[in-house]
C-alpha cells in the first residue's frame, strides 16, 4: 500500500450533502474510490429494514434497523479498507452519531482514517 492512500469518512446529518462532497473530494486524489453507505445499504434486496421504518438516529430504531445499519458501516469500512491496501485514498460517506462513532472507530482499528462532518 502507498504510504499516501488513506481513508476520509465525511459525516453529516441527512441532506448535509455528503453525497455530493464525497466525489468531489476523492476526485481530488490520483487514485481514489467513493463509497457511499447508501449504496451498499441497497445492496439488500429483499427484507431492508429502515426501507418501512421512521424514527431517528441510534436508539429509536427497532433492533432490526439497527442490525442492518450496523452491516452497513461495517461493509463500507471493509472496502474502505481493501481500496486502501490496492493504494486508493477511499471517501466514505455515512451518518455518523452516537455508537456509531464506536463502530467506526472499531472497524478502522489499527488504519489512520480523517473524519469530516458536514
């Protein structure tokens, strides 16, 4: 892995515009990659939990929900992390608050990673 390539989450609440920055920032780079969660998320077809479910953030989802948006973050740092090691700086864009800050921190162990909220 070039010591260069790095990962860069952009955070924000829903609407901030992290899916628009995040191309623009990781086209900034020689070779980079942009995953966004939205899209790994609809990689579930079928049984998409937060697909039927209102609420908000964290806590007031149904544990389902929960599950599922913790596999989301959890794939999207497993990319993150493969585009990495190939020597791609990675932007991943998610919603990250309250355990998920945790999760993130978890799933990066060990990998250097800059956080930007919109």
């Amino acid at each position: 892995m070039p010591d260069d390539a790095k990962i860069i989450v952009v955070s924000g609440i829903q609407g901030a515009g992290k899916s628009t920055t995040g191309p623009l920032l990781a086209a900034r780079f020689e070779k980079s990659a942009f995953i966004d969660a939205d899209d790994v998320a609809s990689m579930i077809v079928s049984g998409q939990a937060w697909a039927t479910e209102t609420g908000g953030p964290g806590d007031a989802f149904a544990p389902e929900t929960q599950r599922q948006l913790r596999l989301r973050l959890h794939n999207s740092c497993l990319l993150a992390r493969s585009y990495r090691d190939a020597g791609f700086t990675t932007v991943v864009a998610d919603i990250i608050l309250s355990d998920r800050w945790d999760h993130l921190r978890e799933d990066l162990r060990g990998v250097a990673f800059h956080l930007v909220v919109l």
